[in-house]
C-alpha cells in the first residue's frame, strides 16, 4: 500500500476524476480511495493545529481568529448576515456552533471546510467524557479508608472536600494520584488549602466528634 507524505495543495496531482477524498481527523490523514480497488492510497496529512486545539470549544478559536485578522465581532456576524449576539455567545463558548453557521465562517476566514464542526465533534466528546466520569477507579483505594461508608455509596461530588482531605491524610501515594487525575490538581490544592470551619464529618454526612 503505498504512503505518499504531502499536503492538501498536492492532493489532486494523485488523483482522478473518478477518485474519492475522505478526511479523517482522528487519524491524521486523508483516505484517498482510487478506482483499483486494490489500490488505496493513504496520503498524510499531518493536522497540527488539530491536535493544539482538539477539545477546545470552536468559538474561542473563532474569537483568536478574528482578533488576529482585526475584525470586530458585530462588523463580522453582519457580513455573515448572522445575529451579532450569536456570534458573541458562540466565541464566549456560551453556545455550540451549528453546520450551516460553520460553513458560512469557513468560507469568510479561509479555513478548511468542516474544521469547525470537527473542533465542535470533539468539545462534545470531551464534555461527554467528563460527565460519564462520576467515580474514580475504586479498585485503587482500600476499603479501610472509608470505614463509615460502603464506597460505592459515596457521592464524590458532594463530599469531595472530606474525600480529599481523608486521602490526603491517610491515602498512599497511588491513592493521592488517583484522586488528583479525577478532581484535577487545581481543585485538589484548593480544597486542601481551604480550612474547615465545621466539625469533621463522615461520608454518611454524620459529625463523628
């Protein structure tokens, strides 16, 4: 199977007609797939900018463009023929970009068709990523560190303040660093660092002094 390296300007000298272009992101490279069907052509394309920004919300991205290009966002949501208010919400990442929308920008600011939605297709994977992670991986911790409660009971968000606390004090280091990968090391240092002003309490909600 032969690999061609390349860039999109040099696409069409190795193809035909007849010959098809999918993009995939995810992989870093366009399928070209030739009328031979024995012969499909991968020709990379490495996507850098992709890579930078995946998981990043489309607007704010929209919002870097147009300052770098010096363009108001009123001046320019008119010139789309779009509400300015739209255009402020999208950059503000108040409010997620539409197709029909998408391809207007792309066309205005010279950008690759679809590079929009696919940012949009992965801000949604990476908030549906983050909002099916409601538990760390229990397995980590031993059972004696929760000794008033069955850990599987445990809402680690509600209590996550006595959580870290607790792992802080009498987890092991595997421990501390699941419980920093899941809370993140901002939120972590933050509640450790904010003192108590009530009596220390179980995980069951029970003052226990």
């Amino acid at each position: 199977m032969p690999i061609i390296n390349t860039n999109r300007k040099n696409i069409k000298n190795h193809l035909t007609d007849n010959d098809s272009v999918n993009t995939t992101p995810r992989y870093n490279h366009v399928l070209v797939r030739t009328q031979n069907a024995n012969n499909i052509v991968y020709i990379c394309i490495m996507f850098k900018k992709l890579s930078i920004l995946k998981g990043l919300h489309p607007g704010f991205f929209l919002e870097h463009e147009l300052k770098k290009k010096k363009l108001s966002k009123r001046s320019f949501a008119l010139s789309l023929a779009e509400h300015p208010q739209t255009i402020g919400a999208i950059t503000k990442g108040n409010r997620d970009m539409n197709t029909n929308l998408s391809l207007r920008i792309e066309n205005a600011l010279g950008l690759e068709e679809g590079f929009l939605m696919t940012l949009q297709a992965f801000y949604d994977i990476k908030k549906e990523k983050q909002k099916q992670k409601l538990t760390p991986n229990l397995s980590v911790f031993s059972p004696t560190l929760f000794w008033d409660t069955k850990i599987e009971n445990i809402d680690w968000n509600l209590h996550k303040k006595s959580i870290v606390s607790r792992i802080f004090e009498y987890g092991n280091e595997n421990e501390k660093q699941e419980i920093l990968s899941f809370y993140g090391k901002d939120t972590v240092e933050k509640l450790l660092s904010t003192p108590s002003n009530s009596r220390p309490k179980s995980l069951n909600g029970i003052n226990i002094i």
